[in-house]
C-alpha cells in the first residue's frame, strides 16, 4: 500500500464488496437475534448468515493457497473487516474464532499438518475452530516462568500420544453450531507441570470428535449477543504426538503471534463499531431539535464533538492500517504496533461511543435506540483477546524493556526489504 494510503483496485472492491454483504446480509443479524433469550440460541441463529459469508469467501481467506484457500493479508482483512462490523460484530468475530484455532498452523505448523487439518475447512467452510486458551483463573499469566503458576491445562506424553486434562473459558466456537463440539481446537497446555512456560508451553490439535471434550458451560456476555463463549473440559483426551504445533516451549510465541494477528484486526472492528455509533448521532443531530427552535447540530457544542469523534476514527483506521501492514511484512513477527493498536483503538472505542451517546442524550440509554447495543459491543473489545491490562503488562511492557529494543524503529520498520 503507498504511503499515501491509497487503496488498490482490489482493496477497493474488497471494501465495496464487504460493504455490499454487510448492508444487505448483516444486517439483518441483529433483529433475528433478538428473538432469542439464550446465548446458544442466539449463536445458532446466526448460522444462515455464516454460512453467507462462506459463500461469500471470507473463510477462504484465512488459508493459504496451497491448501485452497485465498491467503488475504491482514491489511485487507481489515479493510474488509470495518465494513463487516459497522453492520454486525457477531458473524464477523466467529470468522475470527476459526482464524485463532488455525493461524498457528498456517504460521508454524508443517507441510504435514497443513495438509491434514487445513482442507476439512476448505470442503466445508461452515466449520468451526476454536482457540482453547483461556484458564477458568484467567489467561494473563499465560507465560509464568514459575511452574506453580499460568496455565494448569497439561498434556502428558504417552509414548505416541499425548494425553490432555483440564478446563477452558471463553472459547469462542467451541460448542460448534450444534452444542456437539467445534470441528477442530487449538489448545494451550503446558506439557510438564515441574517447567514454566518457556520450557513447556505449548499448542496441541484436538479434533473436537474425540472422546473426552466437552462442553460444560456457556457464558451470557453483554455485548457480541451471538457470539458463542463455552466452558470446555479436556479429560484425558488422546491425540497423536505429531499433533503438537513446533514443540515444548514454543507456545508463547505461538501464543503472542496469534494475539497480534487478531489484535491488528480488532483495531478495525473498533472502527467499524465507531462508525455505526457516529452514523448514529450525526442523524440525530441533524435532525432532532430536543423541542427547541434548531436541529442540535447547529450548536457549537455539539459540532465540537462530533468533530472529535470524527477525528477519532480517522486516526484509529490509520493506526490499524499501519499495524497490519507492518504485520503482513514482517510475516507475523512485528507485535508492537499490533498491540498498541489493539489497546488504543479499542479504549478510544468506548469514549466515541458514550460520546454518541451524550449526543443524543438519554433516549440512547434505553432499547429505543441503537446505540446502548453498540455500546456493550464496545465495552467489549478492551477486555477480550488477551485484556488491554495484560496487554501493556505482558506485551508492550516486555517490548519497551528488551535489551534491544528500539523505540524509533518499531513502527518504521522495513521489514522484507
């Protein structure tokens, strides 16, 4: 992309083409699911439109070619993923639980097991793959040097096999669209209780068919209605040995690689839920005047803040552009911008949104208007995939302290040059 930020013919039409699916697929999620009181319910009834997207190719593009699929860069995820989350933020965050569970295979796994779990989701893009990462103490201290502490799901070695115990949260897919199990998961373990993560952390394949997974719970979250959050247990699950991604220890880059792929994304999704809510307030106030003698939007006041909003977004895209740029050319291994995108643009997310809220006053509070939805959707995005706390504590923080580290070369990086 050209420093001037001008987009490609095939950016452009992505963008029209994303934006076309949403206003006329998407939109449309939020009424269906609204029928239902129950998260699975509403989770399985936004199958129809999943499936849509499938058709439509946005599952192929999480996979590389030599399997099928299209291999779309981060970049253009993103342009394609603001227009998808203007509109709804569910579908487009189940197509982003798939990319968790199998970008560590795209990014670190062999030809082998490229070949052996890629293709099921190219014959049937409507399955599901979860990331099984977070602890039910949490996932913050996921790289504890201190064997005591992190993670507590273990896999033990049984000669050609390896055999899995313990519980996740927050696995996003994981009950598949039938309660049954997601086709595939990712799972975050440590394979040696008495080593810390450095020397035992690591991601093993678990086909969701085998015996001892299951689904123990569903989690009723605020916002992203439709968006499925399980309790999963692994009982002494058996997979072959060869199903672990690279080998003990190299979990939290695995780890780390993943979270700043989707970091890098959900700057977009802040976007795109930025957008909706300012849509919002600047129809209001074009056209209510609150029983006084002009539409609000004459007053200082209020134009003020819809230029601060206005100047919000527009620099939230930029720096979300920038990030996934710098991550497709660095092949997954710039973090830093990634991050930061993650943490700025999903915290400046939640202040655009109460500002559109102040905009339009109480009415917005109440299921009279939009925008208390779209706000327990933003409310959201500082708190998962990793936690904007963690995030400056365990990413950036470890960042900005490396020996190394050069404050002036991160974000100006010429990485592939």
């Amino acid at each position: 992309m050209p420093i001037d930020f001008t987009l490609s013919p095939e950016q452009a039409a992505l963008r029209e083409g994303a934006r076309s699916f949403a206003n006329t697929v998407l939109k449309d999620v939020r009424a269906t699911i609204r029928q239902y009181s129950k998260p699975d319910e509403r989770f399985y009834a936004t199958r129809p439109f999943h499936k849509k997207a499938v058709e439509a190719g946005f599952v192929k593009g999480l996979f590389p070619k030599e399997v099928g699929g299209t291999d779309v860069p981060a970049l253009d995820f993103a342009i394609a993923a603001e227009e998808l989350a203007a509109v709804d933020v569910n579908v487009p965050s189940t197509l982003l639980g798939t990319g968790l569970c199998v970008k560590p295979i795209v990014f670190f796994g062999t030809e082998a097991q490229k070949k052996r779990f890629l293709p099921d989701f190219i014959e049937d893009g409507t399955r599901l793959g979860a990331l099984a990462f977070t602890e039910v103490t949490g996932g913050a201290n996921f790289d504890a040097v201190d064997p005591r502490y992190g993670v507590k799901t273990f896999a033990r070695r049984e000669g050609d096999e390896w055999v899995i115990n313990g519980e996740k949260h927050y696995t996003t897919n994981g009950t598949g669209w039938d309660g049954k199990n997601c086709h595939l998961y990712a799972v975050v373990c440590r394979t040696d209780p008495n080593k810390g993560a450095q020397e035992s952390l690591a991601v093993i394949m678990v086909p969701g068919n085998l015996p001892g997974v299951q689904v123990t719970g569903i989690l009723d979250t605020a916002g992203h209605r439709a968006t499925i959050s399980p309790r999963m247990k692994f009982e002494n699950v058996r997979v072959p040995a060869d199903n672990i991604i690279g080998k003990p220890g190299d979990g939290i880059k695995i780890v780390s690689t993943n979270f700043a792929w989707t970091a890098a994304l959900i700057g977009a999704a802040c976007v795109g839920v930025m957008r909706a809510a300012f849509d919002h307030a600047l129809d209001f106030a074009r056209n209510d005047a609150r029983s006084g003698p002009h539409p609000i939007i004459d007053y200082p006041t209020v134009g003020y803040m819809l230029a601060d909003i206005k100047m919000k977004i527009e620099a939230c895209r930029y720096l979300t552009w920038k990030s996934c740029h710098q991550y497709d050319l660095s092949g997954g291994e710039e973090h830093e911008l990634a991050v930061m995108t993650k943490v700025f643009c999903s915290e400046t997310c939640v202040d655009v949104v109460y500002d559109c809220m102040r905009v339009v006053g109480v009415d917005s509070y109440t299921d009279m208007h939009p925008l208390a939805e779209l706000m327990n959707d933003a409310m959201c995005f500082p708190l998962y995939d990793g936690g904007n706390m963690g995030a400056r504590r365990r990413q950036l923080h470890s960042i900005i302290k490396g020996p190394s580290y050069d404050a002036h070369f991160a974000p100006y990086g010429t990485f592939g040059a």
